[in-house]
C-alpha cells in the first residue's frame, strides 16, 4: 500500500519534467464542476493509497473541481472547506467520499429521494470536515501539517509550524505533481522488481542444464 507523503518540497527542487507537467497544467481548467459536466464511467470507491500514477493525477482533478464547485454552491466558508484541503488526508478522504455520494446521488438512473439523502448525509459530513479543520489548524491565510502523536516507543513526531497561503492553485498543482511522480516512482521500482525476478526465474533452467552437463 502506497500512502501519499504530504511533505512540501523545497521550491528550489523541480526537475525538467515537473516544469514540462507545470507548462501542461496551464490549460488546465480548475474552474467548478457543475451538475451537468460530463463524469466517466459510474461512481466508484476511490481507495486514494492503491491508485495508478495517471488514475491518481485524474481523481485529484476531478475531486478538485467538484470541491470548488460545492464550496461555491453552498457558500461554505473555510472552517468547512479551507483552501489546502488537498495537504491533510482526513479532509482528502472526507471530501472523496462526499463527491462519490453525490455522483451516486443524482445519477439519472437514481431514484428522485437521493438527493434529499445526500443533504442529509452533506450536514453530517460539514460536521465532521469542522472537526477536521479544527484538529489540523489549516486556515484561510494559513496552513499547518497535521500534527502527528507519538506513540511510547517512537521517536518524536517533528515540530509543527504555520506556513502563509499565497497562491492556492499554485500550490494545488504543485502538489500533485509531487504526488503523481511520488508514485509513479513506486511503481517504476515494483516493476523493476518484477523484472528482475523474471530474469531469475527465466535463467533457473539454463543453470540447472550447465550443472548437468558439468
């Protein structure tokens, strides 16, 4: 399982490829979603740790755009909904969840009373993403890693301090470039890892052939 690592990157730390990915992202529409844009395939869980490097890029736009389009729609202020959601995994996977009950919900094959269920579960969720934002501290002009506790045993969890939001797209598209290369890099060493283990096994016989031979 290949869990996301949310620490920021130095600035200073962007190879050719991730200013090619930047240069592609500029067309990038990251206006709201709305109820009639086009969403493929059917609703799906989404399980965020065992997404493929392109699957990931793709949910994270997709999620993106429907967040901005229901913080719009509801005018929900940023201790629901605050501007790096995307940096704590909590509101990532709150949100995600969310999005899913909504496609679910109005779904044209959906029976009309989904959409009454989904608001009633969307109160409950606003609660929950509240206690969320509070626990981590991330604010509108302001973010905070999550604080992480300890357990006996363990080494220290590091030091914690705010960091000022300037540019939240920005910081967005910085962001999952970071996430998609993190794990394309994981799976570019699974299956360098399966090569090599074919190699092996593929070499077994003409091993076993010179012994003989000998």
């Amino acid at each position: 399982m290949m869990d996301d690592d949310t620490t920021r990157p130095p600035a200073d730390e962007t190879t050719p490829d991730d200013e090619g990915q930047q240069d592609e992202w500029e067309d990038e529409d990251f206006g709201p979603t709305g109820p009639d844009d086009d969403v493929p395939g059917p609703p799906r869980p989404v399980n965020w740790n065992l997404l493929l490097a392109h699957d990931l890029e793709q949910e994270w736009l997709a999620l993106n755009r429907w967040v901005e389009w229901v913080r719009r729609e509801y005018a929900l202020p940023a201790s629901v909904i605050p501007p790096l959601w995307h940096r704590h995994p909590a509101l990532k996977w709150e949100l995600s969840a969310l999005h899913l009950h909504w496609l679910a919900a109005y779904d044209p094959e959906q029976d009309a009373s989904a959409a009454i269920g989904w608001h009633r579960d969307f109160a409950a969720a606003r609660q929950r993403l509240r206690d969320w934002v509070a626990a981590s501290g991330t604010r509108l002009d302001r973010d905070r890693p999550d604080r992480q506790t300890a357990w006996p045993g363990e080494p220290p969890a590091p030091p914690v301090e705010d960091i000022p939001i300037t540019n939240r797209r920005e910081d967005f598209v910085a962001f999952v470039i970071e996430q998609v290369a993190r794990r394309k890099a994981a799976e570019d060493a699974f299956f360098a890892r399966l090569d090599d283990a074919d190699l092996d096994i593929d070499a077994d016989p003409d091993e076993d052939a010179d012994s003989e031979d000998g």
